[in-house]
C-alpha cells in the first residue's frame, strides 16, 4: 500500500533568509529523494490546494495574518529572531496550510 505524499509546488517559494534552513532547496531535495525510482511503487501523490485566508483565521487571529499578509506583500521581513518572512512566502503559507488540511 503507498503511503500519501500531499503537496503543494508554491511551498518550494518560502524563502527564511540566508543561512535559514527554511529554503526553497531543502524543499527540492526533499522531492528529489522522495521521487527517485525505487520509492515509485511507494508513493501515491496528492496535490493540494491552497488554503482559503478563512481557514487560516480558524486558528489565528485575522490581525496577526493580515500582518503577515503585508510583510510579505512590502517584500517580507522578520518576525523574530529566527521566523523570516520573504517575498513570497503568504504564497507559500496558503499552499502549506492547504497541504495541511488535505492530509
């Protein structure tokens, strides 16, 4: 039986700053690994969609996303000492919360 791989391409545009482990990279070679021949048999893979903003406000305040909303829309910054928000990360946020509740 295949075990479920749920995904969503944009997550790969997440961007946490130089040096940040959170780098579209580390998302490509997670596929690379997960693709290679030998797993085919063993992964059916499912494409997600992006969350609505609706979902997201579920579980945090609409305050606290529309912040993030607009740091990434100014070209993104810094939330704390180590969360690092990029350009286009709020994509990536709506396509990880996607994959999240189509798991």
């Amino acid at each position: 039986m295949p075990t479920a791989v749920t995904w969503n391409s944009t997550c790969r545009h997440h961007y946490g700053g130089a040096g940040h482990p959170e780098r579209p990279q580390r998302f490509e070679a997670v596929l690379e690994a997960l693709r290679r021949p030998e797993l085919a048999a063993l992964i059916s893979w499912v494409a997600a969609q992006p969350a609505e903003r609706s979902a997201i406000e579920r579980v945090h305040p609409p305050e606290y996303v529309s912040m993030l909303e607009k740091l990434a829309e100014r070209g993104g910054g810094a939330l704390d000492a180590d969360t690092f928000l990029g350009p286009r990360s709020w994509e990536s946020v709506l396509a990880a919360a996607g994959v999240a509740l189509s798991a």
